[in-house]
C-alpha cells in the first residue's frame, strides 16, 4: 500500500525489500526517491493520512522538515523517501542487498 500511494504522487525508483530474517525491527522497506522537498514531503503526508484512513498508526517520523531522507516507521514496514542525491549517497539498497525484492509494477 505505502508503495502504490508513493506512486500515485510520482515516486520514482520505488523498491519493495523483505527484510524479514535479516533484522529484528522489520519486515520490509520501502524506498523510493522525489525530486524535490515538497513532493517528498506530500508523498509522507499522503501516505500518512491514507493509512490513517485504514487505522494504521504511524510510531514514528524522522526527517520531515528538511525533507532529504523521511523514515516513516510503520513496526512492520518502514518507508524511507529520499532526495536522490541523499539516496545515493546512503545506497540502502547495496547495504541490504541480500534482502529479496518484492516484485512491484508501476500503476
């Protein structure tokens, strides 16, 4: 869900990993990349209310006003958004490169 309303805004390089048996805090993640401060900032805030909608609670939020990497901790899931500079940078998916990818196809 975290990645179809990423990219109902226009999320790009959305990647689903299972990191389920790699780590102890979650289950998966969930990365994709904006082009600008707003739009990552609307991506999280929409993501935000839609699983509100759904009685999701989000434990936490890092990142939000600066808008370079916003972690949204789902327990289960977190969704990292990234500036694509910043995402290269950090490279999460070398660092969990062993992790299996969820097949996602774009809407």
């Amino acid at each position: 869900m975290c990645a179809r309303i990423a990219d109902d805004k226009k999320a790009e390089g959305i990647l689903i990993f299972d990191v389920r048996g790699l780590t102890f805090f979650t289950d998966f993640f969930v990365i994709c990349s904006g082009t600008n401060k707003r739009q990552l900032q609307s991506i999280a805030t929409e993501i935000e209310l839609k699983l509100h909608s759904y009685g999701i609670r989000m434990l936490g939020r890092e990142g939000y006003a600066e808008a370079l990497w916003i972690l949204m901790d789902y327990g289960d899931v977190i969704v990292h958004l990234f500036d694509k500079d910043v995402r290269r940078y950090y490279d999460l998916e070398l660092l969990w490169g062993d992790a299996p990818k969820l097949p996602w196809e774009k809407s």
